[in-house]
C-alpha cells in the first residue's frame, strides 16, 4: 500500500514540477525574502541604525514568514482543488485507477502530493530565514519552528478541505475553492481588525464550525514574538484537531469518489 | 471443468442525466457472459451498443446499476482481482512528460511490481509492443499509434491472466494491427483470457474463439466462432453479423 501511494505522491510531484509550478515556488521564496526589507523603507543591511537590529529582525522574520505562507498556501489550495480534475481532464485517470489501487490510495497520494509541495516552499522559507540569521549573527526566536509546524498543520488542513471540495465538486471546484481559499485566507491571524469585524458573521461560522479555532491569532502571532507561555499538550492538540479536521472531509470525499463512474469519453 | 474467469450476470447500466439526473439512458441491459479461462472472446457490434460500458463496469470504472460481475470469482474491485486483470482503453492516454520507461515503471510499482523484476518486464513489454526504439522519447511526442502501443504494453506488463482490450487497434498502422492479432495469439497460447471489443471482424475470425453480437445494451448472439460459421456456411463473419444485427433491428 505505501508503495503504492508514494508511487502516485511522486508522480504528482513530478507532475507539478512539469507544470513549472515549481518556478512559482522559488519566486514565491526569493520575493518573499525581499520583500520586507523594502516594506520597512529601509535596506536591510544598511538602514540598521535607525532601528534595535533585534526588531528589525524579528520583524523580517514574522513578516517574510507571513507572507511566504499565506502565498504557498494559496497557491497549494489552488492546485489542490484541481489536483483531480487536470487528471481526469488530460484522461491519464483510467490507466491508474485501473491498476491494483484502491481509490481512497490514489486520492491520498495526490493529496501528499500538494501537501509535499507545501511543505517545500515552508522550507525552503526556514532555510532563508536560518541563513540570513546566520549571515547576520542572529538567533532566530526560540519557539519559531514550533510556530512553524503549527501554521503547517494549520495549512494541511486548508489544502485538504481543498483537494477533497476538488473531488467532490468535479468541474466547478476551482471556482468554488478558489472562494473558500479567499475566505479562509481572510481569516488567517495577520489582517487587519475592521476586515475582521466585516466579516464577523463568517468568523463565527467557521469558530462553531471548526474544532481548532483557527481564527484565533493568540498562538501564531505570540509564538513570534515571545509573548505567549508555551504548552505542549494544549498545541500539539490544537495540531491533531486541525488533521482531524481535514481527515473528516478526505473522508467524506473518498467515500463519494469510490462510487463515482470515470466516464472517459465525456472528460 | 474450466474455471470461469469472466462471469456477468444480469448486467444493468444506466446512465443518468440532465436537471436532478431524471433523464435515464441505458447502456446495458440484462447481459450475461461466461467466459471460461484461456479464451479468448470478442464482443462486436455497432457504435453506441454498449461494448465500451459493459467493459468498464468489468474493470471498475463504472458501478453497474444492477447485477454482478467476478472475475475469477472475485469483486472487480478488489486489489487482488485487478491484480489479475491488464486493461487498455480506446485510446490510450498517459503522462506527456515521462518517457515509456518511467511510464511503465510508474504503471508496475502500483501493480506491485519491485525492482529488479519490474525493470526486466518494462523492457519485455516494451519490445513486445514495439517500442524499443524509442524508449527515452517523451511521449508527449508520441503519435496516436506509439501511444497505442504504450497501452498495451503497460496492460501486459504485470503478467495477468485475464486481458480487456478495448479496440486496440484504433489508430494502429497494418504492422501495428498485425501485432496485435500475434500478441493475443501469444497470450492464448500462455494460457491467458482475453476480451476483445472491436468492429474489425476479420481480425476477429483470425485469432478469437469466440464472439458475443451486442446492440442496445443486450446480446444477441453469442456463440464460438467455429460453430457458428459451420452454421451458416458460405457466409462470412461479417454477413452473420450484419444479419443479426439488422434482423433483430427490424424485429425490434
């Protein structure tokens, strides 16, 4: 089973790859570690003066970090969602469904596929951001990673949701997801307080209706800056209901793939 | 006695359309086919008759509707009887990006197959197939006929016992059709089943024993192709055809 399943993730990895998405990826993390120096006005090397060079740091960091994540994560909810669709539309899906697979396998190896290529770009963002610390004789922040891994899983989520709404919704997905993208990405910690009241009704909805609340900032933004007591338990759960949450629709939408006709004359 | 390795019963297949999916179409109806192991059978007749759905409910792209399929008394859908099966499409379409290595390696390792063995039965199936001179061409390159070729090397590549081609000649050149009549004669002769769909019948009286007449989503006729030309003799496989088909139209 497992080899079966790395055998697709590789192949959708590759397959990305082939569509230049990959290009986007080392865009995506050479602008990002740009872009907040010139956000401050100032060249980072050289404007050191004006600033304690502690916050100009932590500063490059939450907001270089911040961005690259929102930006992979949309892009990799976006692929996400047409991750099943590209398949069926280039008709590749008959020839591998046919095979000695179960459905639910070939779906989870797409599924890795996408959450692979996030999980590259959210590297190679900690790459940059431990090489210009060590450029610069820094340390980064002592619970940077955690809050790292937290804003991952918070992103496999997303991406789940995504890909299964892909399975579930066939040819209009892309659209559909690209709302539900919109609307999750709106509500990541980093925006500003009168977007948050507009959109209190959809808060609400996505508070009552997720287990994690991930709507709430206090844990992202405050692991940043050091603010925040750290618990294990508590974040590591926070973490596990996020999966879960995403397992619950994979599921919902492999139980809906597996007895679903693959029409090949009409795709 | 002959195991059975293709059993349908009773097949129903209706397809569903339009506003709350009320408009029905049926593809199939109440079709029966035994075939036994080692035959190799074809399923002829005109466009729209159902041949293309009867064989993708057998490989489990479609649901059937209504009634049962087993191959070598399994569930098409289990792993275990897909392992049994090798499968080509109408027109074969795969990965534009991989070479025909990479794409029948990728096929082999979800058909369970592991170095070195898959290695080995990549290149066997690929010279079967007549491909050896184009190993490491991408086959987004690939003329429709090379990508035919593909497709059938990669639905022998796992070694099954039962092979379901879907017009496998389509887009094939003369030396391409002639190597799929000696390829199913190679396989009848390994002792594999193989179920043919396809509209050439001279093929057909060639290198099948058996032939299953379909229009409408029902069987007309189904019969070994010996006795039914002992039957009708001075006549032709395709004057049989076009008389049932044509017959049971006008009864219809």
């Amino acid at each position: 089973m497992r080899s079966r399943i790395l055998a697709i993730t590789g192949n959708s990895l590759l397959e990305l790859h082939k569509r230049k998405v990959s290009y986007l990826a080392v865009v995506l993390v050479i602008l990002v570690s740009i872009a907040p120096t010139y956000l401050k006005h100032k060249l980072f090397m050289f404007g050191i003066a004006d600033y304690k060079l502690g916050y100009v740091y932590q500063d490059f960091v939450i907001s270089s970090f911040k961005l690259l994540s929102l930006l992979g994560l949309l892009a990799s909810i976006l692929l996400a969602s047409g991750s099943l669709e590209y398949e069926v539309m280039r008709r590749t899906l008959s020839s591998v469904i046919t095979r000695p697979i179960q459905r639910w396998e070939y779906l989870l190896g797409r599924l890795f596929g996408v959450i692979a290529f996030y999980a590259l770009i959210i590297l190679s963002g900690i790459v940059c951001i431990y090489l210009f610390a060590l450029l610069l004789n820094f340390s980064v922040p002592d619970l940077f990673l955690w809050g790292v891994l937290e804003r991952f899983f918070q992103g496999v989520a997303l991406i789940t949701v995504a890909f299964s709404l892909g399975v579930l919704t066939s040819s209009i997905s892309a659209l559909l997801t690209l709302l539900v993208a919109v609307f999750f990405a709106l509500l990541l910690p980093h925006i500003p307080a009168d977007i948050h009241l507009s959109i209190g009704v959809a808060k609400n909805i996505v508070h009552y209706t997720t287990p994690s609340d991930w709507i709430s900032d206090y844990f992202t933004r405050s692991v940043y800056q050091g603010e925040v007591e750290f618990n294990f338990l508590k974040n590591s759960l926070v973490m596990l209901e996020n999966l879960m949450y995403g397992a619950v629709f994979f599921l919902l939408s492999a139980l809906i793939f597996t007895k679903r006709d693959i029409k090949l004359k009409d795709s | 006695m002959t195991e059975l390795a293709i059993e349908i019963k009773g097949l129903h297949k209706i397809y569903r359309r339009g506003f709350l999916a009320k408009k029905e179409i049926c593809a199939v109806r109440n079709l029966n086919l035994e075939i036994k192991s080692g035959e190799a059978w074809a399923l002829v007749g005109p466009n729209g008759a159902g041949k293309t759905t009867t064989l993708h409910c057998l490989v489990g792209l479609l649901n059937p509707t209504s009634g049962s399929i087993t191959i070598f008394g399994e569930n098409p859908l289990s792993p275990d009887a897909r392992r049994k099966v090798g499968f080509q499409s109408e027109i074969f379409f795969s990965y534009s990006y991989m070479n025909p290595v990479d794409g029948l390696k990728f096929y082999g390792r979800l058909s369970g197959l592991k170095d070195p063995d898959l290695k080995e039965r990549v290149t066997k199936a690929l010279n079967l197939a007549g491909l050896s001179d184009c190993l490491f061409q991408t086959m987004g390159t690939f003329s429709k006929g090379m990508m035919q070729r593909v497709g059938l090397a990669q639905s022998i590549l796992h070694d099954p016992s039962v092979i379901i081609w879907d017009e496998p000649s389509t887009g094939l050149d003369p030396e391409g059709r002639r190597l799929v009549m000696d390829l199913i004669l190679k396989l009848k002769s390994e002792g594999k089943t193989v179920l043919l769909s396809t509209h050439i019948l001279s093929d057909i009286e060639r290198v099948c024993d058996h032939i299953s007449i379909i229009n409408k989503g029902g069987i007309l006729l189904s019969e070994s192709i010996d006795s039914l030309l002992t039957k009708h003799s001075g006549k032709t496989l395709e004057d049989i055809y076009l008389e049932t088909v044509r017959g049971k139209a006008d009864a219809q």
